[in-house]
C-alpha cells in the first residue's frame, strides 16, 4: 500500500494504490479480477522483481521509489525488504 493511504493523507475521491511484485505469469489479470470485485476504487501496479530491482536503482524518481518512502506491507514483508536491500 503506498500513497495517500499510506501516508494518511487520503480525501474522499482517493482510490487505494497498491503496488505488487511478482514474477508469476498473468498475476496481473488475476489481481485485476480479485480487485474489481471491492467495492472500493484501487489503482493497482505490477512489477516483477527485476523492474523493481531496476526501478528503484535509477537516478529519475518514479512510482517504486516513491512507493519506498512512504509504504504499508501488507504481505511478504521478507522478500520485500530482500529486494529493496539488493
């Protein structure tokens, strides 16, 4: 979770970003299908572990850096701070 809810700083018309690492084929079509199903509005963001890896090694700020600042883990604590740390 990163963002306006992560940083408490959400209004009424903030939807709920999420951002999900994974190297799993299609895991973004299935998250798509599992979120459509809240009846909340989510923006959510896929990378595998290289884009973020590649991502949050560049000098040109972007969402993953931005994502790095200011976060809520919600699952796979480990493997996050794996990957941030590498």
């Amino acid at each position: 979770l990163f963002g306006s809810y992560a940083k408490s700083k959400q209004t009424k018309t903030s939807d709920i970003d999420l951002m999900f690492i994974s190297n799993e084929e299609d895991f973004e079509s299935k998250i798509s299908d599992i979120l459509s199903l809240l009846p909340l509005k989510t923006h959510a963001l896929v990378f595998t572990e290289e884009e973020f890896t590649r991502m949050k090694d560049t000098k040109k700020s972007n969402v993953i850096q931005e994502a790095i600042e200011s976060n809520i883990i919600l699952y796979g604590i480990e493997a996050y701070y794996w990957l941030k740390n590498a």
